[in-house]
C-alpha cells in the first residue's frame, strides 16, 4: 500500500513538473514572439503629408518585413505630444520640415544622437546636426518668383536688393510666424550679422504690397492677382503649382518664373525636411534602418521626382523640372545654425512689426 501510494505521489510530482516545464517554454516563446513583433516595426512621429512617403514606406516593409507606423499631425502638435509623452512615448521617429523645427524638438531634449556610416556618407555635414541628434533628408530653395510680364529677369539678383524703392508695394511673402521666413532671417545672422538681418527685415516690410497672409502658394497667387510683382517661396511648392490637378493652379505657376538669388555672394538660401531618433525609442536599430533607407540613392530620387525637392545624397540628379531651372549657388553654412539663430530672428521680425 506504501509503496503504491510512493508511486502516486511520485507520479504526479512528475507530471506536474512536466506542465511547469511546459508552461515554462510556452511563455518564453511568447515573449520571444514579443520580442519579435516589437523588432519587426517602427513608430514614425510625421508632418509630412504625401503620398510619395506613404508609398516608400510601403517598400521599406515589403524590403525589410519592418512595418511602418504612421503618427501625423502638425509639426507643433507632435512636438508637444513628445514631450508630454516622455519616457512613455511609442515614436521611434519624428519627421518634419525645417531644420528650426528640429532643432526645437533637439532643445527640448526630445532625440538622440546616432552613429550610422551609412547616413554620414549619404547626407553632407551641413545638412545634418552637429551632433547627429537629426538628419536632412530632402532639400528645397527659397527662391523669387516673379511675373514674366512686369518683371525682367535682369531686374532681379539678391534678397537684399527687394528692399530697394524700386520694388516698394511689390514685395509678397508670408508672416513672420512662417517657420520657413524665420529660418531665411536665421540665416542672414550667421552670413551678415544681427544688424544687417535686421536692416532686411526692414526693407522687406517697408516694401511688402500687403499685409502677410496664406502660405507659400497664396503668395504665387497673389502675382496672378495683379497684388504684387515678386514673391518669396520655396521651390519645391512651386513645382507642385506647375504639376497640380487644380488647373488654376498651374496657369498661376505659368504666368511666373524662378529665380534663385544671391548667385553672386552669399549664395539661395536652403532647407531641409529631416528626421531625428527620439529620446526614448524602443525601436532605434530599426529607425536607424529606416533612415539609411532614406537616404538611399533610389529613395532620394523618388523624392526628387515625386515631390519636386532637391536630394540630399550627391549621388543623385535633381529631377527634370529642378534641372530645368538651372544649377545655383547654395548659402554656406551649417543648417544648425538656423535653430539656433531663431530666438533672434524672431525677435529682430517683432522688433521690425513684420506681421
């Protein structure tokens, strides 16, 4: 009897470590599967709103089986969200325009810096962070447009010049609350100075043929109205008014012409749409990948073709378009410096009452 009941109990000693054991297994499986979803996706925290991206994104996932998670909203709003987030936070990747807006998402201690072969060799120094806490990815010039009919070519050659009497009620360009003009002010602080930046600002107010108002294309429409003779906006809108399916967006973007000033000195200024690692990524290696992929000859020529911006990797041509309006002279400086000059270019536009 003693030993049958030994046997029982032995028995089920047994059979119950068997189930731990199973048990056991079945959970570190599930957490390696976890672990395994968690690897195979990335959070992108994105202002950018084409379809281009969408479709590279698409490829990057059929390419690699890393899916691609989309967050968009405006630049601000996911700048705010990230820091309410914290440590918290499910993006990988924060995508926007402007290297100002990035370097406010840097200030706030939002990204991280990274070490990647790949993206130093596809992204020049200037177009990236001095301490690689953020990338450029495509570029765009902000250029003059001018009216074919009232404005010969040979009348246009520097920012600084639209300041003359001669383009008094003429001048149309965008609040000073743009991002993309603040970046323009940054920019004359490192070439030329506070005092000659501001001397600009002022010239350009005193010129302006009205108050600011709408975004770069609204200001390419003005000219067809009849409101002013030259705007200021950046070329990769531009391109997409002389390719729309709003014909009267195209027949505004055909009554105007491109140019790129300062070809002569300080050089057109540019911009960047760039992406950062977030502080608290819990898919770096991935976003890593996503970035190099990016930066890639073959997706920088989709972004070239696609959405009329400028690659930033050497390897590839501007599109046919972009080439069309001829190769120009960019400014010389490190795109840092355009967050960093920001607080004074903002307040040199207050003080200068640029709307």
């Amino acid at each position: 009897m003693f030993k049958k009941n030994l046997f029982t109990v032995v028995t089920m000693v047994l059979l119950a470590a068997l189930v731990l054991a199973g048990c056991g297994k079945s959970n570190e499986g599930a957490s390696s599967n976890n672990n395994d979803t968690k690897k195979e996706e990335v959070n992108l925290y994105t202002s950018r709103h084409y379809e281009v991206d969408d479709k590279i994104f698409a490829d990057f996932t059929k390419e690699t089986g890393i899916k691609v998670n989309l967050i968009k909203g405006k630049e601000d709003e996911l700048i705010e969200r990230l820091t309410r987030e914290g440590k918290a936070t499910k993006g990988d990747l924060f995508f926007t325009s402007d290297a100002g807006r990035l370097h406010w998402a840097k200030d706030k201690d939002l990204l991280q810096s990274v070490e990647s072969e790949t993206l130093n060799k596809n992204i020049p120094d200037n177009l990236r962070d001095k301490d690689n806490q953020w990338f450029g990815l495509t570029k765009r010039a902000r250029v003059i447009v001018y009216d074919q009919k009232k404005v010969d070519k040979s009348e246009l050659s520097t920012y600084e010049a639209l300041t003359e009497d001669k383009w008094k009620g003429k001048v149309l360009i965008r609040s000073s609350e743009n991002i993309y003009n603040q970046s323009l002010v940054s920019s004359f602080i490192s070439l030329n100075g506070k005092d000659e930046a501001k001397k600009w600002a002022e010239g350009i107010v005193k010129n302006m043929a009205r108050d600011p108002q709408g975004g770069d294309k609204d200001q390419a429409k003005g000219i067809a109205a009849g409101e002013g003779d030259v705007a200021i906006m950046n070329s990769y809108y531009f391109g997409q008014m002389l390719n729309s399916e709003d014909p009267e967006e195209v027949k505004v973007a055909k009554q105007l012409s491109v140019f790129f000033p300062n070809q002569e000195t300080t050089g057109t200024h540019i911009n960047i749409s760039g992406i950062g690692v977030t502080k608290h990524a819990n898919n770096k290696e991935n976003a890593i990948k996503l970035m190099e992929y990016l930066s890639s000859p073959k997706v920088q020529e989709v972004f070239a073709e696609a959405n009329y911006e400028y690659p930033v990797n050497k390897e590839v041509e501007p599109s046919e378009l972009l080439k069309s309006w001829g190769p120009f002279k960019e400014q010389d400086l490190n795109l840092s410096e355009l967050g960093e000059n920001n607080a004074d270019a903002v307040k040199i536009m207050n003080e200068v009452s640029w709307k």
